[in-house]
C-alpha cells in the first residue's frame, strides 16, 4: 500500500493544507492551491497523468496520514470535515469508472 503522510501540525489554514499537500503527494508546478485542484490531481492516481507522484496499480489504495490530526482539527475543522468529504467524493468517482476506491484517510 501506498503512504503518503501530512503533517496535521504544519496545517494551520488552507494555504498550509496546500504546502502540505504539495509536499506530500507530488503534484505538479500547475497545481492551482484549491480544493478543487486537489481533487481533480488526486483523480488521476491510476492514470498517466502524472498529477502526483503516485502511480496506483488496479486495486491499490493510497494511504493518507494526517499526523497529528487533532492539532489540524483544532486549527482548521471545517477543512479536515471537507478533505474526508472529498475523499469520499473521489472514491466513489473510482467507482463509477469500475474501479476500486484508491484513497483511505487515517487520523493519527
């Protein structure tokens, strides 16, 4: 399984969520620092695209970490509430291309 891990200490507001995740997952210099942008870059994991640095094989599954999740829950709610929203989002987007759902969100 893969693993990518967020520092949850680190994210303090959306422009920190970003950095992190940038860090993290690999995306490319287009990356637009947006929800919207992390969702369509976190679409591709199975594909060519090379929008992370992750290349998911059929039923792999990409592990997020949030460590220290309760800090960022404590900085920022509404945005871990929206990331596991996504989350949802996109798997179920793999689902309906037939595939396996390719992300699970782990708090630590």
């Amino acid at each position: 399984m893969a693993v990518a891990e967020l520092n949850g200490a680190a994210i303090v507001d959306e422009a920190s969520f970003h950095a992190e995740s940038r860090r993290a997952f690999g995306f490319p210099e287009s990356y637009a620092d947006s929800i919207d942008a992390w969702v369509d870059c976190m679409s591709y994991l199975r594909d060519e695209e090379n929008m992370t640095k992750f290349r998911l094989k059929p039923n792999e599954v990409l592990e997020i970490v949030v460590a220290d999740a309760d800090k960022m829950k404590a900085a920022v709610p509404d945005l871990l509430e929206e990331i596991a929203f996504c989350i949802g989002g996109i798997n179920e987007r793999y689902e309906d291309y037939g595939e396996k759902p390719a992300l699970e969100l782990v708090l630590r």
